[in-house]
C-alpha cells in the first residue's frame, strides 16, 4: 500500500514537474515569439514631448499661447511630494518595489472581478506599463498588447530609474481639458504651479487618469469628490499625508475653474488678436507647423501692447464712423428664443453660449428683453440688472436711416453689442462694420512691428487685412516712381507735363485722368507728389521706363515680380499693407532694407536661441563706459535699396503731402512727418502710408468684396486720421526729430510752382528748399512728357488749387517783393525760367 501510494504520488510529482517544464517551456516560447520586433524603449531616455509653445510682450507677460497638446514639462525635480505621493497611491502604490509589474496587484484585480462576477474591473497595470503602453504601443485592449506591455515595462526597468519612469509618467498622463501632463492640469484645473497645489488639489489630478471624462468636476462632481477622497485615503495609508491633512483635504469643497469658483489662466491673459496670430502663422511656416506647435518654443513679440491698444481703437473708430455714415443697420444676427426671456439665469446662459465677438474693449453682448415706445429694455451679460433696468434709448439708434425709435430696428430676442458712454444715459446701441481695413506701425531702423491690427475684431474675422490682404495701393505707390526717377537723371526742379494722354492698349484707348478732371501743364515733380498728380505720374513711368519702376518696387519689396503695364505706375497692381508699411519705412531710414518683424528672439525648450532679428553688431557694449555724449557705435551689414540723396529727396517731397497736399489738415504732429495718400478708382481702397524719423505707419480700408466707399472717400479723408490718431500717442512715447540730410548734396531755393531756381535769401509761400545732388550745376527749365503730345498752352498749375489766393509774392535778398502774375502759362515760359 505505502509502495502504491509513493508510486502515485511520484508520478503526480513527475507529471507536474514535466507540466512545468513543459509549461516554462511554453511561456519561454511565447515571451520569445512576442518579444521580438518590440518597439526600441531605449527612446524613451530621448524623450521630448509636445509642449506648449508661449508668446510674450516686450515687459515679458504671457499674451498668448500655442499647442496642439496643453503640456507644459517638469523635471521630475521640480515635482513636489506631494503630488508623487498622490499619483502613486492612486495609480501604482508599489511603484517603489516592484520590477515593472506587480503581481499583488494583478491578483487583487482578478480576485475583485471574481468576486463581482465582473461588474468592477480594474486595471493592473503598474506606472512603467501604462508609461510603455501610452508611448510605444497602442490602447487596444487585447493579450497580446497585455503580454508586450508586460515585457517592455521589465526593460524600461533596466534601462531607467524610477524616477525617470516617473517624470515620463507625470508629464504625458492625459488629464482631461486637453491637459496632457500635471502642470497644465494643475494651470487648467486650479490656476496653480505644482508647488501651490494642495493636498486635495494633488488628489483630485491624481482621480483623473482612470477616465478624466468621468470625473468632470462640474458635471460629475459627487463622483469626482468621492475618487479625490478615496486617493486621499490611499495617500494617508501609504504615508503621504498625515490624519491631520487628511481630514482636512476631505473637507475641503472642490473649486475648479471649471466650476467658476477660481479664475482661469486663459481670462488673464489678453484676447488673442492679429498680432499673436499672425506670429503663430509666419512661425509655422518657418519651424513647420507641428514643431511650433509642439516645440515648447518661448518667443518674445515686438508688440507694445499699450500702441497695439491705441492702434485698435483707433482703426475701430474710424472703421465704425464710416459705417455709421451709411446708416444701416445689420446687427449680430443671433437671437434668442422668446421663451429664455422671462427667467434671468436662462437667458443670461443662452447669451453667454451664443457666438459673437467680445474681443472690443467696452462692447457688451446684450439681449432685447422688451420694447418700449422708443427705447429698448437689454439684458446684459456680465452687467446686474438694476431696478430700473437697461435701456437703449431712441437716441442711441438716430444714426441708423429712417430709424426714430429702437422699435424700428430691433425685435424681442435679438442679441446685440451695447457700450456705455460717458455721461450719456442709456446705452448706445453698436455693430460690427461691414467694411474692414488693417493698420501697422514699426520701427524704421530695427523693422520691429509696435503695433498691428488686421480688422475691427479678430473674434469676428480671423483674415489679417495687414499680411493677407492684397488690394491696390493706388497713389500711395507714386512715391517708387518718384524714386526710380530721381535716381536716372531727374532732379526736384524737373517738369513733367500735367496734360491729356490716351493709350491704345490693345483692349481699347485708357484715358488716365486727375482726381480734379483738371490738367495743369508743366509742373515740378515735388507739386506732382504733393498733389497726386495722375497724368504727370504716367508720363514720368513712360520717361523713366516701367522696366525701371519695376526694379525698384521689387526692390522695396513692394511686389515680387511686377508687371511693366503704365497704369501699374498708379498703383493698379495688388500688394500688402505689410509691405507698403516695410518699404517707406526705407524712406525713412535713409534708403536701407529693413525687414519688418513680429518677433525679437525665438528660444527653444532648453533656452537656447534658434532666432533673432536684430542682426547688428554694437561695437562699444563691452566698454566699461564712454566719453559724456556719445552713445555706443552700432555697426550694421545692411543692403542699400536706394541712394541716400534720393530717400531725402522722396521723405521731402512727401513732408509737403503732408503741410499742403493731399494729407494737409488731416495729419498734424509735434515732429516732421511725411506721407502719401492712395485712393484707387471709386475709391475702392483708400491708403495713407507715413512716418516720422523713427516709426512708419500706414491705414488701409475697403469692403472685403470690393465695391465703392462712395464719393466722400478719400485716403486723406479716411485712413489719415486713424494715423494721426495712433501717431500722436507713439510720438510722445518714442519721439521724433528733423529727418537726417545725408552727405552728398546741397540746398537750392526755388519756386515750387515753376521749378526755377530762387535766391538764398527767398522767402515766401511758394519758395522751398530742395535738396540737389551734388557733382555739377542742376539744370532747371527742363521739361518732360513722357513722348505723349501735348497741347500748347496749357495753364501752370495754378496757386487757387493751394488756396494762396490769386498771385504769389516772393521776398529777394535785397528785401525787394517780387510778385509772380496769376495764370501763367507754358507759352509764357522760355527755357530760362522767370528768374
């Protein structure tokens, strides 16, 4: 008997035992068969995950942010306790012990799912394995992705320390609100840097990885409290947090931004306008768009936020007049549905859920409650309501044709924009205006952008009327015409016949004319700036060549490639107030290229530079000090586009747009200020480009599908003031001072009507000091026009047009007043000129 049993229990032992051979043999297979061609771990060490990419103003403030991914990475260093110790008792509490799996846990999941009969399973997966999982393998819930993640989790174990397995973990863990990783949960959820959390606030982050959109703390609160205190529990009795802080987290009430108690990172931070969006945009383009998105990038703006400010009221201002001038009402569009009206908390929700722009500052969203005889009761979003409630008052809405009362426009629902005006009763009533423009201003020397507005509200259109928008920059061209002239021959005292020109272009017979449908026959070039003379322009094109004109606007980058058409030399060919803005400011700088730029400097994740603008080199910065009154010696490999005499020559001649031509009374600073207007055939875009020694600026506005501003409108009328307006802040900000003569020239006196050289000691209204190149006596009396024929009395231009009155007195050096008779003309003139 005892032999029999010995003998089955020997073979039980020897069928067991050849069981577990057999069976280790088994599993050996089956790791071998599913450990080869595994994902390479060892990348992980090299890990570099998508981070956000942050813009900050010139004083060094947050203003906007980038991301596909929210995730801001933290060393593991720079991870508090507390906040380990919450993700650990939460996820993987021997995380300290095991080898990459537990099987304690393992077994305590099986047995829980057995003793539930499945209704509660839970996952076993240990720190590393989810970390294999979430970067080397995918989500499908199989054994064979069971069994790799297994096997990759024991490697990554030999290959990184747990504190490195760690740091992967925290900074990748997908946390809900497009929170990848701790910190931005911790930005998203509270507003905090990880150091600030409390242990409640470490719990609560750490309930949200098992399923983030279960535990919404808003939407799933009681669930969410009761996930946050049961991490709690786990951290006490790991030895986290003491009974103490125990006790005192599970008191504590959940407040989230979400649930409104606490304010969010992104309301502090300014609305996103065409400026960040636009560094968004170029810098895609340039790093690609995934990298910027994802590259952690710290990128410091050009922007000045108090002129980007004044830069979009301004624009707005004048954008609302002209639309309030066509006094049609158009609105929002939205309404909300009647029966919202009579509870406040429902139709303040179904306001604040309705999509129109609040991005104007001083705008409010509003809802018409009810009508009165001739006002409008408004709900307001964000305003309390008053015992007397808010009204649009009849006033308010006289601005809109054929309106007497806010009944005549508005209906019961509708959702509208509202200011409050100082000193005014009621609340005025406003829109989004149908027609759009783009202001920019920037530095002339550095080309770095101060200010840029592409529209009235960015929340209201995206498209940058600044970069993206292409229209023509009609006479504001005129000055590179000019330019291309003066630097082939001619000089400030030339003359260019202000008469009739009819081309055959093929397609029929182009009659160029001037504004006035006047002709004025020979006249100085500055007079033909000055006035945006049209047909002296042409004939000047033809004279010089469109070749040559050509050359010189894509010189100035005003166009890539442009076309050698005659009326392209009006500004009929399409370009951006980006580059107009960028090419006058050559002008002002004395005739060198300047690149316009968003951005000063561009650092990568670990701080290291990979971009910046400013590419001179300051010569003296590393002396202990210098001599009183000497500033450092900057030095500078920039390209010249154009002769220095030449830039002075052009800057000259459009000061005098602006003292007496097309600009005159509209723009008016402290400091020298030249400028041209541009308003195309029926004044479909209407331009004023400018500047002063240090800023150019420039104002473009039209209809997105261009038509007629009407006959009122002009570049002088419309964009000249939204530049004075922004030009009067940045001159008492960053001043101004005379423009620079360069070397290379001298100052002749002549008569700015005729050409004809003055005395020195010239005075008077239509005596001006041009300045001529040096290297031999100037020639005046020389008159050009362009090969077209011309009639053969034609009147000069007259002094009328100046409104000098009917003659022009001249004071010589002697003190004797000479006095030019009214309505001379080009048969009165011999080739020596009056004088």
């Amino acid at each position: 008997m005892t032999r029999f049993i010995l003998s089955v229990f020997g073979a039980i032992f020897s069928w067991v035992t050849i069981g577990l051979f057999m069976g280790a043999i088994a599993l050996g297979a089956v790791l071998y068969f599913y450990s080869r061609d595994l994902p390479d771990h060892q990348q992980l060490a090299n890990y570099r995950p998508a981070t956000i990419s942050r813009i900050y103003s010139v004083e060094g403030r947050i203003i906007d942010e980038f991301a596909q991914e929210r995730r801001l990475y933290a060393p593991i260093g720079d991870v508090p306790e507390i906040v380990k110790g919450a993700f650990i008792s939460a996820e993987d509490k021997n995380f300290y012990q095991h080898q990459g799996y537990d099987l304690r846990g393992i077994a305590a999941a099986a047995v829980e799912a057995v003793q539930t009969r499945g209704e509660r399973v839970r996952g076993a997966s240990t720190i590393p394995q989810q970390v294999v999982k979430n970067f080397l393998l995918s989500s499908d819930r199989s054994a064979e992705r069971k069994l790799k993640e297994l096997i990759l989790s024991v490697r990554l174990e030999h290959t990184l320390s747990k504190d490195q397995i760690l740091e992967l973990y925290l900074n990748e863990i997908f946390l809900g609100q497009n929170s990848y990783g701790v910190t931005a949960a911790a930005q998203t959820y509270f507003n905090k840097t990880l150091s600030q959390l409390t242990p409640a606030e470490a719990a609560y982050l750490a309930a949200l990885p098992q399923a983030p959109s279960n535990f919404h703390p808003v939407r799933d609160r009681e669930r969410a409290v009761a996930r946050r205190d049961f991490v709690l529990r786990e951290m006490y009795e790991n030895g986290y947090i003491t009974k103490e802080q125990h006790d005192e987290a599970v008191a504590t009430p959940l407040r989230t931004v979400q649930g409104g108690e606490i304010e969010g990172f992104r309301d502090q931070l300014p609305p996103r306008d065409y400026f960040t969006d636009e560094i968004r945009r170029q810098l895609s383009r340039d790093f690609g768009e995934d990298e910027f998105m994802g590259g952690g990038y710290t990128v410091r703006a050009t922007a000045d936020p108090e002129m980007q400010a004044i830069a979009a009221r301004a624009m707005r201002r004048a954008l609302e007049a002209y639309d309030r001038s066509q006094g049609q009402w158009r609105g929002t569009g939205k309404t909300l549905d009647a029966a919202a009206l009579d509870d406040e908390a429902a139709w303040r929700a179904a306001l604040a859920a309705t999509e129109v722009p609040r991005d104007v500052p001083g705008w409010y969203p509003a809802v018409v409650l009810s009508l009165g005889e001739s006002s409008a009761r408004i709900g307001i979003e964000g305003i309390d309501e008053d015992a007397d409630g808010h009204w649009i008052p009849a006033e308010s809405v006289r601005w809109i044709r054929g309106a007497r009362g806010a009944g005549d426009v508005l209906s019961v629902g509708d959702v509208v924009h509202v200011s409050r005006d100082e000193g005014a009763e009621g609340w005025s009533l406003h829109q989004i205006p149908e027609v759009q423009g783009g202001f920019m201003a920037m530095d002339v020397n550095t080309g770095r952008v101060i200010a840029m507005q592409g529209g009235f509200s960015y929340q209201d259109s995206v498209f940058n009327r600044v970069t993206q928008a292409t229209r023509q920059p009609g006479s504001a061209f005129k000055p590179f015409v000019y330019a291309a002239a003066l630097d082939n021959g001619f000089t400030p005292a030339s003359i260019i016949i202000d008469a009739p020109i009819a081309i055959d272009t093929g397609a029929g017979i182009w009659r160029p004319r001037n504004s006035s449908n006047k002709f004025y026959g020979p006249t100085p070039l500055r007079t033909g700036i000055e006035q945006s003379r049209n047909l002296m322009t042409v004939r000047l094109a033809q004279e010089v060549g469109m070749d040559v004109v050509a050359t010189y606007a894509e010189r100035f980058g005003v166009y890539d490639n442009m076309g050698q058409f005659l009326a392209n030399s009006l500004g009929s060919e399409e370009t951006t107030l980006y580059r107009m803005v960028a090419a006058y400011a050559m002008f002002a700088n004395g005739g060198e290229r300047v690149e316009p730029t968003l951005v000063d400097r561009v650092q990568d994740r670990w701080g290291t530079t990979v971009y910046r603008h400013d590419q001179r080199t300051c010569e003296d910065c590393q002396v202990a000090s210098l001599q009183p009154g000497y500033g450092p010696l900057i030095t500078s490999e920039r390209q010249r586009v154009m002769n220095a005499v030449t830039a002075y020559q052009i800057t000259s001649m459009m000061e005098g747009v602006v003292q007496r031509g097309t600009a005159a009374s509209r723009v008016n600073l402290p400091v020298p200020t030249a400028g041209k207007t541009g308003t195309t055939n029926d004044a479909r875009d209407v331009w004023f480009v400018g500047f002063t020694s240090n800023i150019a600026a420039g104002c473009y506005m039209g209809f997105d599908q261009p038509r007629s501003l009407g006959p009122s409108a002009y570049g002088g009328t419309l964009c000249a003031p939204v530049f004075q307006e922004f030009m009067e802040e940045a001159v008492a900000r960053y001043g101004g001072g005379p423009f620079e003569v360069p070397p290379g020239g001298r100052f002749i006196k002549i008569d700015r009507f005729t050409g004809m050289p003055l005395p020195p000691d010239a005075s008077g209204p239509s005596v001006v000091a041009e300045y001529f190149r040096d290297g031999g006596e100037p020639t005046f009396g020389l008159t050009y026009d362009g090969g077209f024929a011309m009639a053969s009395n034609l009147p000069l231009y007259t002094p009328e047009e100046l409104g000098n009155g009917s003659d022009r007195t001249i004071t010589t050096s002697s003190g004797d007043t000479v006095v030019v008779p009214d309505q001379a003309d080009f048969g009165t003139l011999s080739s020596g000129g009056l004088y």
